[in-house]
C-alpha cells in the first residue's frame, strides 16, 4: 500500500528515496481492471464499478503454486511494491495479486465524493470485493493454465499492513474456506472510540528526555498561537489551516511519524540537544517537521484543512476524506489526548473529533464502534491461521491483537525504530526498503526472528490447505 502519510489515517507514505528508482520500487506497475458489484448487500441494485488490481507472476510455480493475496488498503494503489512479501514470493513460489480498495485511487464508483454516496464505503463491502475477485481471479488462471475442473483451486494465502492487516484478519475470519491463512502486521483489528493509548505510547517510544522536550515545545506551540498565530503556522508551512485545534493536530502527527515509521532519532536528537542548550524549540520542532516530515515523509497539509476535508470532487488526495468517513462512522480510532501527562495537546479531545466528523460530512455522522467490534470481535475475534505482528514503538498496536495463541500466533519485534509494519517494510520503513531489509533495523535479529516465525505459518497452513485439497478431490 502505497500512498501520501496521514497518521491518524494510517496512511503510508508516498515518498521514495532518492536512490531508489521506480522500477526497483515496484515489482509491476501494469493496471488491470475487474468489474465489481457496488452493493454486495441487494438483491435488486446490479450496478458495477471498475477496480483496479495488479499481478506479478514472475515466482509463480504453474499450475499448483499459490496466490499471495495483498490487500490494498486506505490509499491509491500504485503497484506491487518490492517489500518482504517479494521475498515471501520467491521462497514460496507464488503468484502475486493485489486489489485497490473500494474508492481509494482510481476505484471510485461515482464521480462525486458527496457524502449520500460514501454509503458504499465500508469494511464489510471491501471484504465481499475481495472474496468476488478471488474467485474472478482464480477462475481465470483455470482458464489460463488450461485446467477444465472448476474444483481445482491454488492455495491463497492473505497479506496486509495496518487497516488493511486488519481486512487480512477479518478476511480469514469470516471467509476461512477462500483462504489457508493471513498475515495481519500492525492490524488495528480492534475499533475504539477513545485511542488515549495511542499518545500514551508515542510518550513511552520517546522517552523521558525526548518526551519531556515534546510536552515543552507543545506548550509554546499553543502559547506562540494565542500571541501570533499566523508567526507560528507560518513556521510549519501551515498557515492556511484557520482551525488552532486542526494545526495541533498537524503538529501532533509530526511527532507520531518519528516513532510509527521507525525514525525516532530524526525527531529526538535535534529536540532533546535544543531543550539542553536553550535553544528555540519551536524552532527546532518545525524545521524536522518541514524536513522530514513534508519534505520527505509526504506529510500534507491539507490533509488537516477542513475545506479540502469537504471537497466532493475525486482527486489524488481524495484518501483523506475518505478515510475520515471510515474513521467516523464505522472505526474511530479518535487519538486523544491522555488526561494526564499527554504529548500531545488538550484541545484534541473526543469532542474536537466528533466536531470534525460533522464538519465534513454534516449531522448524524457517528462512530458505531461497538457494532464494530461485536461483528468482528475486536482483538478477541473467533478465528484461526492468522498471524500478528507488531513493532514495539508503533502506538498503533494498542488496536491490534497482542495476546499470542496457538491458532492466533502474535509476534512482537522490539527494538529501538521497530515501528508500523515494520516485518514487511523493514527499518525504517519511510522511505520504503527494497525487500524490506531488515539490517537497518537496531536489532536485526528480533526482526528477523520473528520473520523466521511468520515463514514456518505460512509453510505449514499452505501444505496443510494442499493437503485437505487431495483429500477432497
């Protein structure tokens, strides 16, 4: 998944070094197109829209090698990025496929963003997407290898990172039979209303020094406001957000990008050294922010400015409005701020979310976490041959399922920037490594430990599914 970085969206970023070219980025980037039914749900609206999806058959091991299925998730689908999975490929001798989420990037069912026409826009309808192309897709790799009997099926095995780990999770939970298993990395398997728990870790991967230096410079940031607002947004590039709250929310997001992405020592260093010399940390806070975080993380903005929010016309930046539909009606994750010793500021409260909810797409726009979460079960969800994984600085991982079990393994990769995503993507993981390198990571062999894990699941559940596949046949 690969797209322009909104923390609390979870989206990834879109930058990619410098040194690394396009072609070495992605394994394929060829669009291909399936026919999709709008609404799963009714039996009298036949309307379809295109969805874009990506093959990479290179691995591919014909006829009976199986299908790696990556979820795309909150953003534009570019491509099969050169991330873990390909090297997941190569062992495995597997084929390669990759579906653009439901109106994420050029997989917009109408041509107006309206908030009437987001009704289509849920995790349920995607997971239904994704069972249509399964079975789309292997009916016509029959077709292409020749094989007359419908029974025959390759083993699938599903992959996704973040919101869309957690669609890989609740795939096998509710589809078992169309796939052998998932991979779940940094899954926010669990909706929540409140995420206090999100800032209270973006403290804890700080540190005291680093996160006594945070609180510090949010102070001035929201006394520099109350002098001279536009002096202060004018530091961050910012000064088009008309909302105090909206650019505390900006500031907020810089922060978390440090610890999700694995680039604590980007963010500290310069904060910590500027709080012990007394030097300006306003300052040295916007100038990681312009570096870093916009220059070469993707950070936007006006991804924070609610008149882009409530712009209805579908456009490369659409992902920010439509994320924050799925955030305010059916998953939360609303990052507030901790009573006690928060990072971040006081004014992101529950009500400053609800309020952006309504700003955006007008009244009776409203989480129903609960609902949510008795569908899929939150991190207790009723399923097997998923596999968890979490970086231990990522503050996502409070949504994710922590707790290991025999058929729910669950893995933690500790180290000092093991952020989101960080056994597919690697350290750190913006900009993006190719194959997901792990030697950048502060302790290769936690990483790579826990990769060795996913790889015995994966080999395991694929001969298993082979094996009950003979014994139907």
């Amino acid at each position: 998944m690969s797209c322009s970085t909104l923390s609390n969206a979870l989206l990834h970023p879109s930058s990619v070094s410098h040194d690394v070219s396009r072609t070495r980025y992605y394994l394929t980037t060829n669009e291909l197109w399936f026919n999709q039914t709008l609404d799963h749900y009714s039996h009298y609206d036949h309307r379809k829209f295109r969805q874009r999806y990506y093959e990479f058959m290179d691995y591919f091991r014909a006829p009976d090698g199986p299908i790696f299925m990556i979820i795309c998730g909150e953003g534009p689908c570019s491509g099969i990025v050169n991330d873990y999975i390909n090297v997941l490929a190569k062992r495995f001798e597997a084929g390669v496929v990759s579906l653009e989420h439901r109106y994420y990037g050029k997989s917009s069912p109408f041509n107006s963003l309206a908030t009437e026409n987001l009704k289509y826009l849920s995790s349920k309808q995607a997971l239904l997407d994704l069972a249509a192309f399964r079975r789309y897709y292997q009916e016509s790799l029959n077709v292409k290898l020749n094989i007359s009997n419908g029974g025959n099926e390759n083993p699938w095995f599903f992959f996704g990172i973040s919101y869309s780990g957690a669609l890989s999770a609740w795939f096998r939970l509710k589809f078992p039979h169309l796939t052998c298993g998932s991979l779940a990395s940094s899954a926010v398997v669990r909706a929540v209303y409140e995420f206090s728990e999100f800032d209270k870790q973006i403290g804890e991967s700080a540190g005291q020094e680093c996160k006594a230096a945070l609180q510090e410079t949010n102070k001035h940031l929201e006394l520099g406001l109350k002098v001279d607002r536009k002096a202060v947004k004018s530091l961050f590039n910012a000064t088009e957000l008309d909302v105090d709250a909206d650019f505390l929310y900006l500031t907020a997001d810089a922060a978390v990008m440090a610890f999700q992405y694995g680039n604590p020592d980007k963010l500290c260093v310069p904060l910590v050294g500027a709080k012990k010399n007394g030097s300006d940390l306003v300052e040295t806070y916007s100038k990681y922010v312009r570096e870093y975080c916009m220059r070469l993380w993707g950070l936007r903005v006006r991804a924070y400015n609610r008149k882009h929010l409530r712009n209805t016309v579908v456009t490369a930046d659409s992902a920010y409005r439509l994320w924050w539909f799925q955030s305010c009606t059916e998953l939360g994750y609303f990052q507030v701020a901790p009573r006690n010793d928060s990072v971040r500021s006081q004014q992101i409260n529950t009500e400053f979310h609800l309020d952006l909810c309504k700003s955006i797409f007008g009244k009776g726009v409203y989480p129903k976490i609960d609902a949510t979460n008795f569908y899929y079960g939150g991190d207790r969800l009723n399923a097997t041959k998923i596999i968890f994984t979490n970086g231990s600085q990522d503050p996502w991982r409070h949504a994710s399922k922590q707790n290991s079990s025999h058929e729910l393994p669950s893995y933690m990769m500790k180290c000092h920037n093991c952020g989101h995503g960080t056994d597919i993507k690697g350290c750190p993981q913006s900009p993006m490594v190719i194959e997901g390198k792990s030697n950048s990571c502060s302790l290769v062999d936690d990483v790579n430990k826990v990769r060795q894990q996913m790889v015995q699941h994966i080999d395991l559940w694929l001969s298993e599914c082979r094996r009950s596949t003979r014994t139907s046949i």
